[in-house]
C-alpha cells in the first residue's frame, strides 16, 4: 500500500511539473506572439517618422535648388562663410572689412557652418567645381543644423503632448511655406532658429540648465529680441514653480558669461576691434530706433499679414486647437505675447517672428487630431476632416505659388552665371561691376567664379562716367531699353547688350482671369565694345 501511495504521488507531481511546464510554454507563447504584434506595429510607426524627417530633408533642399542664390539681408554671413573657407587666416581679403553694413554681425555662426561644410568645399576645390557648389553645400549644411533641431523640438511635443501631434507639426510645416524656405538662408535669425527650437525643446522636457544656456547664447549671439520670447517661457516656468530662482540665477550667469565671452573675443578678432555684435544691434534698431529708416509697418501687421502668409489656411486650426486642449492656453502666452510685444518696434519683417511658427503648429496640429479622432461618430466630423485634409492641399498651392515668386526674385544671381556663361574662362582680364541692385539680388562671392577675373561692388559710379568706362563688363539695373541708366551707354555707343536677367514684379490681377505673376527685365548685362574689340 505505501509503495502505491509513493507511486501514485509521484505520478501526481509528474503531471503537476507537466502542467507547469505546459503553461510557461503557453505563457511564452503568447508573450512571444505580443511582441511580434507589437513589432508588426511599431515597424510602420518607425518607418512614418523616418519618412517624415526625410521629407524635411527633401522639401529643404528642394527649395534650396530652386532659389539658391541670397539676399541682402544674408548677405553678411554667406560672404563670411565664403571669406573663412577661401581666405581663411588671410583676414584682409574679408568682405566685411570693405562692406560692413549698418551694424556689425557675429562670426560665430559662419564659423560653425564652415567648419561642418570644410570637408565637402575641400572636394568642390580638389575636382576643380564650379564654386557656387559651395554655396549650395554651406546652405544644405545649414538647412540640415536647423532641421536636426526642429525635430529635437518635435520629439518633445511627442512627449508632452503626442506623438500624433508631433507628426501633424511635422506634416503643417512641410505645406507651409516659410519656415522649410529660410531654414537653408544664412540669416542671423536661422542661426538663432536653430538654438531658439532646441531651446523650447528643454523646456518642454523640464531640462532647464539646457533651456536656460541655449537661450543666453541665442540671445546674446544672434538675435536679442528673442529675450521676449524665452524670458516669457522662462517667467511661467518659475511661476509654476517647475523652476526655482537660485538654479535660474546659476545657470543665466554661466550662459551670459560664457555666451558673452565667445562673442566678443571671436567677433573682435575678425571685426578688428573690440566689439559686441547684438549689443550694438539692440542699441542701433531699439535705442535710436534707426530700424524704421529701413520701412515701417502698422502695429498688427504681423498678425493680420505675417501670421496668415506663414501659416497658410493652417491658422483658422489655431482657435480650435485652443478651445480641445486646454493646456494650450498657457503653452501659447509666450508666443502670442511675443508678437504682441515685438509689434512696438516699427520696422516689421516676416523672418523676425519665424520662432513661433513650430509652437502655433502645435495647437493647429492638436485641432487636426481632436477631428480626426471623431472621424466615426457622425458626417458632421467626416465633412471636418475632408476639410482639414483639403487645408493640406491648399497650404501645398500656396507654397508652390510662393516658392515660383521667389524663383524670379533674384535676377543678380541669375545675370552674373549667365555672363559666365557668356565668356570663356581664358579671357582673364575681365574686370566687372556689380550695381547695388545686382549686389543686393543675388550676387555674392560664391558666384564669383573666376580666380582670374575681377568683381567690383563700388558704389556711388556716375553711369557713363570715366569711371565706369575702366570696367570689361557692367551689371546695370534697368526695367528697359530706355531706362536712364542704361541711356549714357546707348548714346555714347560704348557699350554692347548682352543679355539681360528677368525679375519678379508683382501679380496682375483680372476680373474673371487667374492672376498672373509679372516678369520683367531687371538688370542687363553690358560689355565694353573696346575691350570687345581685342577679340
């Protein structure tokens, strides 16, 4: 009896190990098929996002190949970059110590672009390329710096709101149109794009020794009004107590000392003089207000025009984004209050409030989700969100009509290539002057092809004058045959047309007719008949 008792308990725990072993495997089983679900699912997720930041990668540089040449307004740091990839120590043959400009501009960020693009501009000079290659590279660099940091600040909005709306933030400023426009454009206000987004990014992750530095440094370095901004999503965070004062006081003195220490030795090394670049911007634009010498706008013209153009038909999304998430009330006082407060200052530009655009995409992107979302319950959200898919559509239309403007507005860039194209290379003792419209559309170093030929920007040449007649080939502002500029050459017979650069003029519009976009000439490219002669 014992030995079948013993027996039988052990038969018992035989099949009690079995069963055990029986739903462990089970229990593995299924485990193993959560996670193939989960890795079926999150595979295409990965891949949308890796597909999205390739298409800010692709519309960048897509604007980039359409209008790759640069205005006035950049002008200061795309020579800079040129000057520390050309000339490098040679200090004297820098643009900015004959063209200052109004006001001086730090080298700090020409610096760090020239340094990322030195490898790729080394293989433009071994191959003997063309040299506006580097000018294509040095912007692409750029595009790609501020890209890097966009999507650091999309990955925040991830975390803090989600990550639908973070991809809707990605997908609203793809089919817009300015921000994927400016961020390859050496301004002073991309460079302080860049740090001003990764910026906002640590703030939103509650990093604030990383928020407070980066502000310091875009403000200090690049663009001091960015102070209104930052200092307001600074003022709510030690309000709402996430931040306390001491670590505000530790971390804004090591970032104005180390900001303002960087700036001021690079910048009064290349300057040749002891200098702070934004210091002496904020007292020529805020102190003796001489911003408004270079036009004025009314107060709410960044709301009523900038806002609209920038955000396309994605700004009707902005109210209801703000009445579905209620967090955005105070997400959006520093970026509201900005614009407000910024609007005190006269002159006016579109690049000026180019910093909020990724904020009021959020709450836009946040409208787009509630929507969605809500796409089942009734038709009243299935005809919602056919007109936010439409809203896509028409921010596309608008940015293509903006993006082919854009393309006919810089006629110096385009005269200059086409009289390269015109002379053969091995007439090396061309001599040419580039006009102040010709300069300010277009023109720059990059596109001063020939080591053998010389350019000249002076100002002041009477037309026609001794003077002018020292030079192989002119690039004269002219709307036409008979514009009093082009007159003295005609009539004294001494100079050729060549050809003559076409120029974006305005939009006509007819009643009952598609408006039209207005190309004329704008600049003409004359050669001296003397020297035309010798050959």
């Amino acid at each position: 009896m014992a030995k079948k008792s013993r027996k039988s308990s052990k038969l018992k725990e035989n099949a009690s190990i079995d069963e055990t072993k029986h739903k462990k495997g089970k229990k593995k089983s299924v485990k193993n098929s959560n996670e193939a679900r989960t890795s079926e699912i999150i595979q295409p997720k990965m891949f949308l996002d890796y597909l999205l930041v390739a298409l800010t990668v692709l519309t960048a540089g897509l604007h980039l190949l359409v209008c790759p040449f640069t205005k006035v307004e950049e002008s200061f740091n795309l020579q800079a970059i040129h000057d520390l990839l050309y000339h490098q120590s040679n200090i004297s043959a820098y643009d900015h110590l004959e063209f200052p400009g109004v006001v001086p501009r730090s080298f700090l960020g020409p610096l760090a672009v020239s340094s990322l693009s030195a490898p790729f501009v080394f293989l433009v000079k071994y191959f003997s390329l063309p040299k506006l290659i580097s000018q294509y590279i040095v912007r692409f660099i750029l595009g790609l710096v501020v890209l890097i940091a966009f999507h650091s600040f999309t990955s925040a909005v991830a975390k803090k709101f989600d990550r639908l709306v973070s991809r809707l933030v990605i997908l609203l400023t793809l089919t817009q149109f300015h921000f994927m426009f400016y961020c390859t454009r050496p301004l002073p206000n991309t460079f302080a794009l860049a740090l001003a987004l990764k910026a906002m990014a640590a703030c939103m992750m509650e990093n604030h020794s990383t928020f407070i530095l980066l502000s310091a440094y875009a403000i200090i370095i690049f663009r001091v009004e960015l102070s209104i901004l930052l200092g307001l999503m600074l003022l709510l965070e030690l309000i709402s107590r996430r931040l306390g004062l001491l670590r505000l006081l530790l971390w804004g003195t090591i970032g104005a000392i180390t900001g303002l220490g960087m700036t001021v030795l690079v910048d009064s090394y290349f300057w040749q003089r002891w200098l702070w670049p934004e210091g002496e911007v904020l007292w020529y634009n805020t102190i003796m207000n001489k911003s408004s010498d270079w036009g004025t706008s009314p107060f709410l013209w960044y709301f009523y025009s900038a806002l609209p153009r920038a955000l396309g038909t994605s700004l009707f999304l902005v109210p209801i984004g703000l009445m579905v998430d209620k967090r955005l009330w105070t997400f959006l006082i520093p970026p509201v209050g900005f614009v407000f407060l910024y609007s005190f200052l006269p002159h006016k530009e579109l690049r000026f409030i180019i910093y909020v655009f990724p904020l009021l995409n959020i709450a836009a992107a946040s409208s787009i989700t509630y929507i969605a979302n809500r796409f089942n319950k009734s038709v009243l959200w299935k005809i919602l969100t056919v007109g936010v898919l439409g809203h896509f559509v028409v921010n596309i239309v608008m940015t293509s009509v903006l993006l082919l403007i854009s393309y006919h507005n810089y006629p110096g860039g385009v005269a200059l290539q086409d009289l390269h194209r015109l002379i053969t290379p091995d007439q090396t003792d061309v001599y040419v002057h580039i006009d102040v419209e010709a300069a300010q559309t277009g023109v720059s170093r990059f596109g001063q092809q020939y080591d053998t030929w010389r350019y000249s920007k002076i100002e002041g040449l009477e037309p026609g004058s001794e003077d002018m007649q020292e030079f192989t080939h002119l690039l004269v502002a002219a709307s036409s045959m008979d514009d009093p500029h082009l007159l003295p050459y005609r009539e004294a017979r001494s100079h050729a047309i060549m050809a003559h650069a076409e120029g974006y003029r305005g939009v006509d519009f007819t009643p009952w007719e598609i408006p039209r976009i207005r190309i004329e000439p704008r600049l003409y490219i004359l050669q001296n008949k003397d020297w035309q002669k010798k050959f």
